[in-house]
C-alpha cells in the first residue's frame, strides 16, 4: 500500500514515525485505527476518563497507537491480548464504555491481476509493461481506500467490557535460583521452592531433554 504525501506530511503522523523509527503500513494502519478511535469517543465526550487500550496485535501499529492515545505498556493502560488481529477496543477505565476497531477484510483483499503481476515481479519475470501496469493498480488501490478515510480500512463497533483491574505493583523477593528481585505475584511453586518464571522454563526444559 502507498501511504499518501499528504498524511506523511502531518505533524501527528511525523510524531508516530520518529518514535517508532521508520515509517510503513503497520505503523500507519495504528495511526488510522487511533484517529478513528479518538474522533469517535471524543464526539461522545468519552475522553474526560482514563483510556485503556486493548490490542490484539504486537505488531507495528501498537507504536502509533500509543503515541497518538497515550495507552502505552509503561502506564499499564495497553494491554496486550495476543490473538493475531489487527484490531484494537478503546474503553474507559471506570465505566468500560468504548469502541472495538477490527481491519476490514477488504483491505487485504488483492485483485487478481494485481497479485498476478506482484508475483511476477518478486520472481523477476514481470516485463516492464507489466511492472507499470502493476504500480498503477496498485496506486489506483491505495488511493481509493485512503481517499475513503480511516473508516474504509476499519469497523467500529460500540462495546461495554468489564475492565481489566489496575495492575499493581507488587512487592519483590529473590528467587531461589537464580536470586534476582521477582515481583511476588510472578513467583512459582516448583518442588516446594519459589522461583521466577526464567528459571521455571529452564527446568521444564532441562526435564524435558531427559
Ligand atoms: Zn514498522
Ligand atoms: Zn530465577
């Protein structure tokens, strides 16, 4: 997908670039999904609380979703969910009022010539009359889904969720392996020792390698 000069040229989108350090689709399907996002709550006077984000995604997008909304994995207000969608649910902390935004299915529908041609491209077999060809449809592609706005590559449906609790900062204690500083909570029980998830694993796979 070609992502138009005019939204490159935006402070916002500029601002999503710099901290996530290139620019590229992912990054720019986050800034589309947070701007709908924002727009949309914002017109229901939604923003006065505080925003949690659920993502569905670890991807790219994550990036411009935390620089736009303020959700970010520091403050414990984006939660990761790790379903493999691009999707993300905006909702307030106290009433678990918001929006979910899911990719639309289209977006990643490719027309049948036009995959033809990219395949004949990667495989070095595409004639530069085909190569044009491709750019155009590609180009027209592009375009006429930006041209539609945010709300072309995203479905926004209103939930009500029951939010996940504030997460607490536990106290630490040191593991019986390896002695390092664990948050309590994070401890597990292995043969009556209380140890950290890292040393756990590694006796699972030790174990295992028997
Ligand atoms: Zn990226
Ligand atoms: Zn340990």
């Amino acid at each position: 997908m070609i992502i138009p000069d005019e939204i490159q040229a935006r402070d916002d989108y500029k601002a999503c670039a710099s901290f996530h350090g290139h620019t590229c689709m992912g990054l720019t399907l986050g800034y589309l999904a947070a701007k709908l996002a924002m727009q949309h709550l914002e017109e229901r006077r939604a923003l006065d609380e505080e925003l949690v984000c659920i993502t569905e995604t670890d991807a790219c997008c994550c990036d411009a979703i935390q620089v736009l909304t303020g959700c970010t994995f520091g403050k414990g207000n984006l939660i990761y969910r790790d379903i493999g969608k691009m999707a993300f649910t905006f909702a307030s902390r106290s009433s678990g009022v918001g929006v979910r935004l899911a990719m639309r299915p289209a977006v990643m529908n490719v027309p049948e010539r036009e995959r033809l041609l990219a395949e004949k491209i990667r495989a070095r077999e595409a004639t530069s009359q085909e190569i044009s060809e491709y750019e155009e449809l590609h180009q027209k592609r592009s375009s006429s889904l930006f041209d539609q706005g945010p709300a072309a590559f995203f479905s926004l449906q209103e939930i009500s969720l029951e939010m996940p609790a504030k997460a607490r900062i536990a106290p630490s204690i040191l593991c019986d392996g390896c002695r390092e500083p664990v948050m309590i909570t994070k401890l597990q029980d292995m043969d009556g020792q209380q140890v950290c998830r890292t040393c756990r694993d590694i006796s699972d796979r030790n174990n295992g390698g028997k």
